[in-house]
C-alpha cells in the first residue's frame, strides 16, 4: 500500500459486530473501544498531513518572498510552527510509550473498556 492511499483511505483498526433486528448481538459499550482507536488512527493521519502541507507552503513561500522582511518572517514562522506541531505529535507518542514502559503495561495505546 503506498503512502498516498494510507494518507486518504486509513484503515479501520478492528471490525464492529453491531446489530440489526435479525438476532445479532447487540452492539455493546465495549464497541466504543473500536471508534476510540479509528478516531486515533485517523488523527495521526491528519496530524501528517497538515504538517507535510503547512511546510510545503511555508518552503513555497520562503522561496517566492523576493527578498521581502515581511514575507521572509512570515514565511520562516510558517516552517518553523509546523516543525514545531510534528514535534508535538512525535512527543505525545513518546509521552504515551514512555508511561507504557514506566508502568510496565505494554498495550497503554490500546483502548479497552472492561467487560
């Protein structure tokens, strides 16, 4: 699977066994453990692809100023704020590990609700 299609087209995580009227089970709130991860799975998605925008914008931008201050610095808190947001996600993601191996649970990026 390419970049591209994992960008636009996320795959969902886990398949829901939600029910109808024909006598399946019916749907629990152990299924909200599968909305919890699709919603992460696309955020980190989403979180990539405005970061890949925002610097292909502010890269365009720094090279079309002409020599401008104003377009410069602008240009340059463009570049500089979305490596800054990619920091933050990477960050989160260590945060999250982190806890992970510092309480010993090795599934801290699992949602689980009890049952």
């Amino acid at each position: 699977m390419n970049l591209l299609t994992k960008i636009f087209f996320p795959s969902p995580i886990f398949a829901a066994n939600w029910s109808d009227s024909s006598g399946n089970t019916p749907a629990k709130i152990q299924d909200l453990n599968i909305l919890f991860a699709n919603i992460a799975q696309v955020i980190v998605y989403f979180a990539g692809l405005v970061f890949f925008i925002m610097f292909i914008r502010g890269g365009f931008s720094y090279l079309t100023s002409g020599g401008d201050p104003k377009k410069t610095a602008k240009a340059t808190s463009t570049l500089t704020l979305s490596i800054i947001g990619l920091v933050g996600v990477i960050i989160s993601f260590l945060i999250i590990k982190f806890i992970g191996d510092f309480t010993g649970i090795n599934n801290v990026t699992e949602f689980n609700i009890p049952g």
